[in-house]
C-alpha cells in the first residue's frame, strides 16, 4: 500500500516534470526516446556505460542507472529478462517508483513466470505496468501506423496504468487496459504469434488449390498424354494454373457465407439465440474475413494470368495456324451471335463480381470499416457479398455454357472443374434464397431480437452464442 501511494504522487507531479527514464539504449529504447523527446518529455537513460551516448537521440542526458532512478519518477525497462539481475542493487532507488516492463521472450513458455511478474519480486517495492511490448521500434520510428497503434497494458495500480495511458496518447497511440498484472504472460505471447487467425484459412486455400490443380492436371495432361500420346505439359505453368485459381477463389468465398447460413438454421432449430453455437462453428465463423481476404488473392491471381493469354506463345502460335488455314482454304469464320452474347455476359459478370469483391475487400480494411456505421458495413459485406457470389457463380456457369451435356467434355467419366467449383456457391444461394423467404426471415430476425420458443425460456445457459453476422 506504501508504494502504491507513493506511485500516485510520483504520477501525479509526472505531468509537471515532464522527465522519463529509459533503461536500455537498445533500438527500442532508442525509438522511444526520440518519440518522448519529441512529445515534449525530458528523457534521461540509464545505461552501463553513461560515456557511450553517440547513437542516442539528441537532447537526452545518459547517466547511470543509479542516477538515472532518482531523477524519473517512470522508468521504462527496455533490457531483456535475463539481464533483470542490475535492477536487484537498485531496488532501494527504485522505492515507489513505476516500473514499465516492455520485455519480450523468444517463445512461449520459456518462463514459468511472466517478465512483468517476475519484475515486480525483484523489486517490490516498485509498481510494475506491462506494456509496449506489442509495439516495435519500427513503429515507434515511423509515427505509429494505423496497423501498430494499440498499446496494451495491465498491472495492478490503476494509477500507475493511467499514467502509462497519458504517455502513449501523447505519443499518438490508442492505449487498451487488460487488467490486472496476471495478463502479462498473455501480453508476452501476443508478439510471438504467427498469423493466428490466417492458419484454418491458409491450411483451407492449399488444400483446394492442390486438389483443384491435380484434378484439372489429370483431366488435361496426363489424359491427354495417356489416350492420344500428346505432351502438353507446358499447359501447368499457365492454363492448368489459372484454371484452379478461379475455381478456389469461387469455392473460398461461399464458405465464407455458409457458416453464417449454417448459424441461421441452428437458431431456427434451438428457437433462441441464447444457445453456443459449435466451437467448430465459432471458429470458422471468426475467421470469415481472411479466408475473404484469400478469395480475393486468387481472384487478382486469375485476372492477371487472363490478361496474360494474349501474349503466350501458345495462343500466338493457334491464331496463327487458324488464320493461315482459314486462308489457304479460301474459308471465312461465320459471326455466331449466341457466342457473341455469352462470351459478352461471361466477360461482364466476370468484370463485375471481381469490381465488387474488390470493394468488400477495401471495405474490411480497419481504416475503411471504423468510418462505416453497422448497417452500412453489414449491408456491403452481407448484401453486397452475396450479389458478388451470385456474379461470379454466373461468370463460371458463362464459362462451361452447355460443356455439361457433351459426353466429350467428360474425361475418364470425371465432371469438369468448373463443375465442382460449382457445387459449394449453388448451395449457398440456395440455401439464402430459402432463408429470405417471408416467413423464415420474419422468424429470424425475432430471435435475433431476443424472441425466444416456448419451452426455451428460463432454460439455463452456461455459454451464450455470439453475435451472428449473415
């Protein structure tokens, strides 16, 4: 209680003293210095070797971190853990005083004890705030991009984590408190993580992409190469390449509308929206905007493999050869206005499903969605997401035209890819169209409003569902 009190004095004349510590005068503590410095703080480092200062931004003293301790009421501790054991010697300087962890650790559970925890056994008379530890010095360097804005911080004295909430205001970063200091190794373990939310996506995008590629390779050369003797394996580098990115692009963006459909029909069958959905559920339905991240990849990877075709070899040699035999044969190619017309709907919905995938993928941007209030952004990503499906599932429809009825366009019995492709976006359509039929939707839209079945009032929940976004 002594040295929470004497942290609320310490924090309260911080903003008249305008004087902040830094230990350590690595990258880190460099950047943010200059940035303090620049925010109008005096910064005083604490270093091993006060003498050694040429790196440091200019306009800050270097002392020692004995000196350093007794002139800054905030210390921020910019050393690694295994380098804790000066602070020891210091603890009787560093009474009362508030301690900053930003330490990071280069895995998970390398410690049994958090940084910031252990920090404050070996100076208990300190009080320790974790934070700045999600920021990197590249950031700090570079004035805080919308990406690298937040600062999280916990620690137990709310005091002491106001004041570390003014600095990083005025540093022109957003601040979130996540408690108390037994958050610190979940702050820890936030650096070291590795695009958690992209892996399901990811292991998902190369799972079809291989499959789509292997099935349309079989169907095109190795068919072709096994019943006709022909090598046309030049074909996987291009053809067989923008064949399988359409049909993944397709296939990704229907399963990023099916689970909330699936969602839908769980409600309407629990008759409340009280009711967790499955964790397998909840886990594909969180991921829903990388894996449309990862459509809208492939999309762009398909546009411009199509605008490529014109200048391959291959089709510069066919147009050749076609023309030539048109001309020895003294022939003319008859104008076939059904052609015409599919090959023009096939190229507009094709234009237009990829404009508006475009637009849901700037709309999830953090810059572009924090500006839309929630029915514009569930307007765009709900309406407008499945007006993009229903053009590019009829793009892909354009494309095979009638290759369904011909026997000749089944190889070895097997369905063209375009075909499979197919399968996942009529189901979706399908099944929204069923669901925005009046009488379901009516329903929907009652539980959703808290309307619950008879018989499902008053029935306890140890977990309720989450927001269902459709």
């Amino acid at each position: 209680m002594k040295s929470d009190s004497v942290a609320m004095t310490a924090l309260g004349s911080l903003s008249k003293q305008g004087v902040v510590c830094i230990f350590g005068t690595g990258d880190f503590g460099r950047s943010l210095g200059l940035r303090l410095l620049q925010a109008g703080y005096e910064v005083i480092y604490g270093s091993r070797d006060p003498t050694n200062s040429t790196l440091l931004p200019k306009g800050a003293k270097v002392l020692t971190h004995q000196e350093a301790a007794q002139k800054a009421k905030l210390i921020f501790v910019a050393v690694h853990r295994e380098h804790y054991g000066f602070l020891t010697a210091l603890a009787p300087a560093l009474e009362g005083k508030v301690l900053v962890d930003i330490s990071n650790n280069l895995r998970r559970g390398q410690y049994p004890q958090a940084n910031a925890e252990f920090l404050s056994t070996l100076v208990p008379g300190a009080v320790v705030v974790k934070a700045f530890n999600t920021i990197s010095a590249w950031a700090l360097q570079s004035g805080g991009l919308d990406a690298n804005r937040q600062v999280l911080i916990c620690g137990d004295n709310a005091e002491a984590k106001q004041g570390v909430v003014d600095i990083a205001h005025s540093l022109g970063l957003n601040a979130l408190d996540r408690g108390s200091l037994r958050a610190a190794s979940e702050l820890e373990d936030i650096p070291l993580q590795l695009f958690p939310m992209w892996r399901l996506p990811f292991r998902i995008a190369v799972g079809l992409l291989a499959a789509f590629f292997f099935y349309v390779l079989i169907r095109d050369v190795i068919y072709a190469s096994a019943t006709e003797g022909k090598d046309i394996s030049f074909r996987i580098m291009v053809s067989l390449a923008n064949k399988a990115f359409p049909m993944v692009s397709l296939v990704m963006l229907s399963l990023c509308y099916l689970p909330g459909i699936m969602a839908a029909f769980l409600q309407l069958y629990n008759g409340t929206k009280y009711k967790r959905f499955p964790d397998w559920l909840d886990r594909w339905m969180l991921c829903r905007k990388q894996m449309g991240l990862l459509a809208l990849a492939f999309a762009f990877l398909h546009v411009l493999y199509t605008f490529a075709i014109p200048i391959r070899y291959y089709v510069f040699q066919r147009r050749f050869t076609f023309t030539a035999t048109l001309i020895k044969e003294n022939k003319t190619y008859e104008f076939d206005n059904v052609m015409a017309w599919r090959s023009d709907s096939y190229l507009a919905m094709g234009m237009l499903g990829f404009a508006f995938f475009v637009l849901l993928g700037i709309t999830s941007l953090p810059s572009v969605s924090n500006s839309l209030n929630w029915r514009e952004f569930s307007c765009i990503q709900s309406k407008l997401g499945h007006l993009t499906l229903l053009l590019c599932t009829a793009h892909a429809i354009l494309y095979g035209w009638d290759k369904f009825v011909k026997p000749s366009a089944y190889k070895w019995w097997t369905p063209p890819g375009y075909m499979l492709s197919l399968v996942v976006p009529f189901l979706v359509l399908s099944l929204k169209l069923f669901l925005i039929t009046p009488c379901l939707d009516r329903k929907i839209t009652r539980i959703r409003q808290g309307w619950e079945r008879p018989g499902n009032a008053g029935k306890p929940n140890t977990k309720s569902s989450q927001p269902l976004i459709l």
